[in-house]
C-alpha cells in the first residue's frame, strides 16, 4: 500500500502544501497512524479515501500551525480577470472541484443541470428522461457527497480564520 500510493499521496499534499520536505513527512506520518489503527478499521474501509484525506487533514492543520509565519494578504495572488483572490478561495475552489468529481457521472450531470444551467427539476427529469423524484434523489445524493467532503475543509478554514 506504501510503494503504490506514497508518490501520489506526496503529490496531492504538494497541491496544499509547496514543500516536498514537510509533505514527506506527513504522508510518513499517516502511513504511521493507519499501520498502529489497522486492527481496529472496519474490513471494508476504503483506504486510498482514508489516506487521501487523512493526507489533506495532515497538510490543513501544517498550514494552521504555521500560520503565524504567514500573513494572508501576502499570498493573495491575481486571477485572470485582475481581481485579487486569497488563497483560501483557491483552496475552496480546488476543494470543490476534488468533490464534484467524487459524484458519479450521473449524478453530477443532473446536479449541473440544476446549479449551472439554473434548470427546473421538471426541465431536467424531461431532458433526461427521468422522473421528478429521480432528479430530485440525485440532486439531494450530490449535496450530500459535497457536504460531507467540504464540511471538514470549512472546518479548518474556520478554524484558520479565528486563529490570531
């Protein structure tokens, strides 16, 4: 499990954290703690999940600890259209994308259709050809799939804000 993951893990810890020294150590760190919790996972745990965002957790509460080094406003960066963005909105942002592509397919169509295209669940069920209630299921699976990934990204952020 170590040789297969241990170069994405560094890599996606590289996206919230641009130090490959630290990251190595807390994907260490994480291989640690799953290898002293193995007895006590559940048999159907799934562990690239687990390590994925136990890696994302490890890198949030680095950079909190960190904070008093840094100071948001010199790492606000411009976007394309010349409007500053701080780093917290791209990380929000990046966080986002990562959930929307834990949707299935499907699911993140019908949720597109209603978020981005602004279509009524009825547009959406005619288009699809699916029931009222179907759309509705998906939509409400997908709020679901992105409450429950972001709710510990906003945690952190949170946490972020209030800490001096």
């Amino acid at each position: 499990m170590f040789r297969l993951n241990f170069e994405a893990l560094c890599k996606f810890g590289m996206t919230y954290i641009n130090d490959l020294d630290p990251v190595k150590d807390l994907v260490h760190e994480v291989f640690v703690k799953l290898w002293e919790r193995m007895d006590k996972m559940p048999k159907n745990t799934n562990f690239k999940g687990y390590l994925y965002t136990s890696v994302r957790n490890r890198c949030f509460n680095y950079l909190r600890d960190r904070k008093q080094h840094l100071q948001i406003e010199d790492t606000e960066v411009s976007a394309g259209n010349g409007e500053p963005q701080t780093l917290m909105a791209q990380e929000l942002k990046r966080e986002i994308d990562f959930a929307m592509n834990l949707i299935p397919d499907k699911c993140r169509e019908i949720f597109r259709l209603s978020r981005e295209e602004e279509l009524t669940y009825a547009e959406i069920a005619r288009k699809q050809n699916i029931s009222v209630k179907t759309v509705e299921a998906q939509v409400s699976k997908a709020l679901k799939i992105l409450r429950n990934h972001l709710s510990d990204f906003l945690s952190v952020m949170i946490i972020l804000l209030l800490v001096p």
